[in-house]
C-alpha cells in the first residue's frame, strides 16, 4: 500500500526506512537503535560544535540516501505528486557533480549510502549527523566531490530546505585529509572556513588481521598457491 502521510516524527520515519538486517539485530541488542555515544566520541562531535545529547542518540551505518530523502519529504508532507501518492521523476531535486558535470538525484537507482547517521533532537530541531568513514584507505577529490553533489541533492545548496532540520556533515579517520577541495560542496558540509570537519579515528586496541592469497615465500599474489594471514597495516 502506498502512502504520502505520516503522524510519526521525522526520526521516526528515519529509523522505519532501515530494512538492512544488521540494524534488525543492532535493535535486538540496543534500545531501537538509540544510544548513549561513547563519552570519548561525543566529546569529539561537541567539539565540532553538533550540540549532541548525553543519550537518546539514533545511530544508523551504511543508511541510504534514497531513504533519508523519502523520510525527509514524507515528514515534510510533500511526498504525494498531482494527487498521487508517490513522488514524480520530474519532481526531483538534483545538483551538478563540478567534476563529471553528471547530474545526480535526490532518488537514483543505486544504493549510495552515508557511513554513520547519527539522529537527534535538540531545542526543538531534528539534527542530521552525516559522517563519511575511511580507516585503511583515503579520500579522492573525485569521490567527495560526488558524493556532495548528491548529498546536495538531498538536503539542499545552504542547509535550509527543511524547516527544523539541521543537517551536519564530518569526514572521519587516522588522520585529517589534505588537499580536499571543497570548492563546490554545499555550505553546510564545511565550516565557515570552507573546510571539512573532522573527527579522529583511533586505531582499534588490537592490531587487524587480514587474510589472502600468498606466493611460496609469503609474499602477496593473487595467482599463489597458498592462503596468508599477516598483520594489516592501519
């Protein structure tokens, strides 16, 4: 059955839209998906200046794109389109990505998601934490690039497209990238600097393991004959 209405709060519509079968089993072991954040971890978010709260915080990873935006419109009621309850194609919003010159969509047929959603309210507004994560790899320009054209899609060129809603927006890992060209990003993804916010990474207590295909004398080879585990580099 299709709708275009709903009494619930937009976290709410945020957290129905979650249909992975991980957050499934997070909900059996966590209150709903709602939190208490690590007291190390919300010290480094008030720092950014995201007035997140002791507890009550709705923490979502790898959510989609396409559900914040149909949570964010069903919320908003502007979901139904010339009376239908569904949202036209020719309705969407969509930005230019600066780099490719491709369009992207607040909906598209892919599965882009946001590494870590944290959800919240605060003084009367619904705050979106958006965090990009990367732990044993880096960043390209190419890549943020079109992933703020799409977030811009979504949430809007200044931030203000949905009244109460306070998106935000952090890269997180080891160390702060360089050479990040903000250029073209939405304003609300930056500080008043134009640089991207970021929170640290701490490296996990134990050292990760990986696991691959190994020549006679232990050295990487997709063509060995062997099976290798060794220490993975952070």
């Amino acid at each position: 059955m299709l709708i275009s209405q709903s009494r619930d709060s937009l976290a709410e519509l945020i957290e129905r839209f979650n249909r992975k079968e991980r957050y499934i089993v997070f909900q059996q072991v966590a209150t709903a998906g709602s939190v208490e954040l690590d007291v190390s971890f919300r010290s480094k978010l008030r720092d950014l200046g995201w007035p997140v709260p002791d507890r009550g915080v709705l923490v979502l990873t790898d959510y989609h794109l396409n559900w914040l935006y149909a949570a964010l419109e069903l919320s908003a009621g502007r979901w139904a389109s010339a009376g239908v309850d569904g949202k036209a194609v020719d309705d969407l919003p969509q930005a230019v990505d600066s780099g490719t010159q491709k369009v992207r969509y607040a909906l598209e047929h892919n599965q882009e998601d946001i590494d870590l959603l944290l959800v919240w309210e605060a003084d009367g507004e619904t705050h979106l934490g958006l965090v990009e994560v990367k732990a044993h790899s880096g960043w390209s320009n190419a890549q943020l690039r079109s992933k703020a054209a799409r977030l811009e899609a979504v949430l809007g060129r200044e931030g203000g497209q949905y009244a109460g809603v306070v998106p935000r927006f952090a890269l997180m890992s080891f160390a702060a990238p360089s050479k990040v060209d903000t250029g073209s990003w939405p304003t609300w993804m930056t500080d008043d600097n134009g640089t991207p916010q970021h929170v640290k990474l701490v490296p996990p207590l134990n050292e990760r393991l990986t696991v691959g295909r190994v020549d006679s004398e232990g050295h990487s080879n997709s063509a060995g004959e062997f099976y290798g585990i060794r220490q993975s580099p952070s």
